[in-house]
C-alpha cells in the first residue's frame, strides 16, 4: 500500500464511520516502534506504522485508524481527545477501533530494573528504571529516608 492509497482509506473510513471529513494529511513511519500510529495535535496530521500493516494485515490497519480518527475528530471538536477521556473510549467503542495494538513480532518489552533503593528506618525496598534523588523523595509507608542499594 502507498501513501495515496493510505489517504483515500483514512478519507473513506472517516466518511463512514464518523460522517466527517479528514481534512489533513495521513503517511507512514517507519520510525514509529512502540505504536501503531498517532495524531499530532498541532498540524492534525495521523502518522501509520507500516509495519503493523505487514505483521498484522489491513484488517489491524483500519482499526489503528479508527483509533487515530477518534483523536482527531474529538480534538477538532474541543471534546476529550484523550485515551483517558470518556468520550474518546465511548466513539472508540462506537466505531469499532482498537484501544492498544499488537505487539510486533521480536519487540520485547523492556521491564530493566537497574535502581534499587531502601528506606534508613523501616527497609522498605524500592526498584526504579531511573535513578531518583534521595534529597528529594522519601520512603512511602513510613516517610523515612531512602538510600541508594547495591545490586
């Protein structure tokens, strides 16, 4: 698929599905990993994953549009855009998009502890991806102070 044959999909899809118009722009990213699409907020644009297309095929295709559609069509209207927003899950649901995609094949999702921290008084023990500032945060069941563990 190309990108004018992506267009005139999301431009077909919109029509039916949500009785609007897209008015902007629709292509494919192939820098996009963790996602299978997104809609920029301040030029409207939907960028695709295209590799979502390849792994899973076009019927995965047109429910990430669906999804991306649900966001630009709440936000152009000033309703919650948001995948938080009762709205957005509310149309989503309507128009039959996905709420998350699959994962593609070979991607593995990164759970990397690599900080460990322990409170002074009550050695409750926390792991963090990133490190945190021990002058800063302080120990959530007894609000002692934290350190920094070894290994």
């Amino acid at each position: 698929m190309n990108e004018q044959e992506l267009q005139k999909l999301v431009e077909d899809l919109s029509i039916r599905y949500f009785m609007k118009p897209f008015l902007h722009n629709v292509r494919f990213n192939n820098r996009l990993r963790t996602t299978g699409g997104r809609y920029l907020l301040k030029s409207h644009d939907i960028e695709i994953n295209p590799k979502q297309l390849e792994a899973f095929g076009k019927k995965a295709l047109v429910e990430i549009i669906k999804h991306e559609l649900c966001h630009y069509h709440l936000h152009l209207e000033g309703k919650g855009y948001k995948h938080r927003d009762q709205e957005f899950k509310t149309l989503l649901k309507r128009v039959g998009g996905s709420r998350y995609c699959e994962r593609l094949p070979g991607m593995k999702r990164k759970e990397e502890v690599k900080h460990y921290y322990i409170c002074k008084d009550c050695s409750q023990v926390y792991s963090r991806k990133r490190r945190i500032d021990t002058t800063r945060y302080v120990c959530g069941k007894c609000r002692g102070k934290l350190k920094q563990k070894s290994g």
